[in-house]
C-alpha cells in the first residue's frame, strides 16, 4: 500500500505541473476567495432573531462558506468541462460538500451542549479524519487500507476482532452517544419548560434519562459492527471490582443523590444545617449537594454525609423559625416591668411575626440573677438572625437602663476563715 501511495503522490505532482491542473487552482482559489468574502459579510451582518430561522444565526453563518464554495465550484465545473481536465475541481467537490455536512452536525452539537472545549478541538478531529477517507475512496486507496486493517486481528475473550471492526466499532459508539446526547438535551429542555414538574423531579428525570440513553447507545452501537457484548464482561467484571473497593464513597454519594432527589426531603431553596455546615440549598446533582451559607461561602457536601447524618431542615414544611433570647436580671429588679421591656422589643421588629405572638418567660432562678427568656417566631430564616438579635438586645438595652433595671454580673463571695 505504502508503494501506491508513493506511486500517487508522484502522479499527482506531475499532474499539477500542467497547464489544466494550474488553471484549476486558480479557479479553485477564487472560488474560496469570493465564499469566503461572503460568508464575511453574513458574519458581519445583524440579523434580528425574528429572521434567523430554527438553528440560528450561527448555522447559517458556519455554512455560508462550504455551501458557497461548493455551488460555485460547480459551476466552474460545468462551464470549463468542455475545454479543461477538471479533475482537481471534482475532487474539491466531496470535500466540500463534507465540510459542510460536518459543519452542519456540528453546530447541531453545539447548539445542544453548548460551545465546549472538547466538542471543537473533537470537530477538527472528525474533519479531518473524514476528508482523508473521502480521499482514500476517490484515489481507490481506500480498499487497500480496509484489507490492511482487517489483516491485524486479536482475540478478546472467545471473540476475534480486527482493527477495522474496532475503528468501526468506535465511529458508530461516537455517532450512537452523540445522538443519545442531543436526544437527552431536548427531554432535558422539555422538561425545563414544564410547570407541573417539582424542581427534584426534573433533575431526577434529566439524569436517568442521561444514563438510560447512554446505555442503549452502547447497547445498539457495538452490535452494529459484529461486536458481541459478551466479551466485555472481563471488563465489567474488573470495572465492578473497581467500583467495590475505590470508588465506594462516590458510588455512595451518587446513589443518595438520587435518594435525595426522588424522596424530596431536602430541595433547592431550603435553609438546612448540617454538621458545623448552615446555609441555603442551591443546586442538587447525584454527586453533591451546594450550601450557600450567609456569609456567600458554599459548602459542596457530598451527599453521602446528607443520607447518613442529622440535618436540620429549617423550611422543610413550615418555614417558620422560632428564636429564643437569654436575659439575666438582678434579684431587686421589676421582673413584670422586664419582661414588658422584652416584650415590647421583639414586637418593634418587623421581621417578627404577630401570630405567633412573642412570649416572655421567667425561664430559671440563677446564681447571679433572675434567668428571663424571649421567644419569637420568623418567616424569613434565609435572611439570618444576627442582626435580628443585634436589634432586639440593643432595644433592651436601652429601655432597661431607662427603667433601672440591673443586669448582673457573675458574683462570688469569698470568706477567708482564720484557725486559732
């Protein structure tokens, strides 16, 4: 093969040397030029979105250029049949043409899972991974290189492959994947869009939707190319071993995200408290679960620990939040007028709810005073206490200095006994 390779390249040389082969770069080069020049100005121009159609107006700019190129090298084609060889411009025209198929898939792509790193950096990969073929079958190479991969064969349990079925086989895993993918992101925008849905449920739907697609892609996909299933289970067997021993914790913590999201105790906009860790819920995933706590610091807690430990679910069915204030009076002090001033404090605040009404109790007789005790309720515990807190006792403060009412300090009495 390598010899008829060589063999080409040598003819193809001599051909460009000639007249024809000259007069069609020239045509070649203005053609790309004036598409080119085209697909500029449509890049430039804004185009408001009531005249972009469906895919946008970014596929109409990416295909601008082949579709252009192609429709005028046709042309070219035609009009110098007659007084020219044009085989350079007929090879130029499955080039062409697959640029623009694969410019066109792919921004199907992009427009599904978003302008990725990977996704652009795999185009040109599959570009030009399709043009070569598309120059091996027009040269008549190609059949060559098919015998050559199939003449290098192994043995993978009780199945013999050959390196062509394996390239086949990962085409066709890519194509089964990338369709199970955009298949995935229209259920997932279907079910963003739909209003009887919980928030839960639709991250739960999205994943299993993501996984069952994935699996009947690799179900359909190796099948297709003579690849038998059954002797990936040496793999699945040393993948499950894997999982057993290093991968526990996050098979655990995937498995009770989904605990999580379709028993719905904990949901997006709750304020939990879990471990030393307080905050709001932001987001959910299979993984992990974000708490923004007040301060804006998040928290990622692996769901693992939300299965397994207490959590304090400030809003799981009522978000109601009662709040108790500690206050220390002197044994001399008007414990009735005091516990007015306490009272009279938390119904200044407009955070505090009017039902349920606060309450002042006399909570216990301490070593250095009287122990009183405000109760108080909240609706709004995502907003925080401290401040809420601040107020009130500066509000008390005030009023017990006003009224003379002493907030003792710890006492103790020393007496120093003298032997005789």
């Amino acid at each position: 093969m390598l010899n008829d390779i060589s063999i080409l390249i040598g003819d193809f040389w001599r051909y460009l040397q000639q007249p024809d082969a000259l007069w069609q770069i020239g045509v070649l080069l203005v053609c790309l030029a004036i598409a080119f020049i085209a697909s500029d100005l449509v890049r430039r121009r804004a185009i408001s979105r009531r005249q972009a159609w469906r895919l946008g107006q970014g596929g109409l700019k990416r295909l601008t250029f082949p579709l252009l190129a192609l429709l005028l090298v046709l042309v070219a084609r035609e009009l110098l049949r007659h007084s020219l060889k044009v085989n350079l411009l007929s090879l130029a025209v499955p080039l062409l043409a697959s640029l623009a198929v694969i410019r066109g898939v792919f921004y199907v792509l992009r427009h599904s899972f978003g302008n990725s790193g990977w996704l652009a950096a795999f185009e040109r990969f599959f570009a030009l991974s399709v043009w070569s073929m598309v120059a091996l079958h027009i040269t008549g190479l190609l059949p060559d290189l098919v015998d050559m991969l199939e003449g290098v064969s192994f043995a993978v349990g009780k199945q013999k492959l050959n390196l062509w079925q394996v390239t086949q086989g990962v085409v066709t895993l890519l194509a089964t994947m990338f369709t199970a993918l955009w298949i995935n992101g229209l259920v997932e925008a279907r079910l963003l869009r739909a209003e009887g849905i919980e928030p839960n449920l639709r991250v739960v739907f999205t994943r299993l939707a993501k996984a069952v697609l994935l699996l009947l892609a690799v179900l359909i996909g190796l099948p297709l190319v003579g690849i038998d299933l059954t002797t990936l289970s040496v793999f699945g067997g040393a993948l499950g071993v894997g999982i057993g021993f290093g991968l526990q914790k996050i098979a655990s913590s995937y498995v009770s995200g989904f605990v999580i999201l379709l028993d719905r105790s904990i949901r997006i906009g709750n304020f939990i408290s879990v471990g030393a860790e307080r905050g709001q819920v932001t987001q959910i995933t299979t993984r992990y679960t974000v708490l923004k706590g007040l301060t804006g610091v998040e928290a990622i807690i692996p769901n693992e620990i939300l299965v397994n430990s207490v959590v304090l679910n400030e809003s799981y069915t009522d978000p109601l939040l009662r709040i108790a204030l500690h206050v220390q009076i002197g044994y001399g002090s008007d414990i009735e007028r005091a516990m007015a001033i306490l009272l009279d404090a938390a119904r200044s605040q407009p955070r505090i709810l009017a039902t349920p009404e606060p309450l002042a109790f006399l909570a216990a007789f301490g070593e250095s005073g009287i122990d009183l005790e405000l109760g108080f309720w909240i609706a709004d515990p995502q907003e925080g206490t401290l401040q809420l807190r601040s107020d009130i006792n500066r509000e008390i403060w005030r009023e017990f200095q006003a009224a003379g009412i002493v907030i003792p300090c710890p006492q103790r009495e020393v007496r120093i006994s003298r032997k005789p």
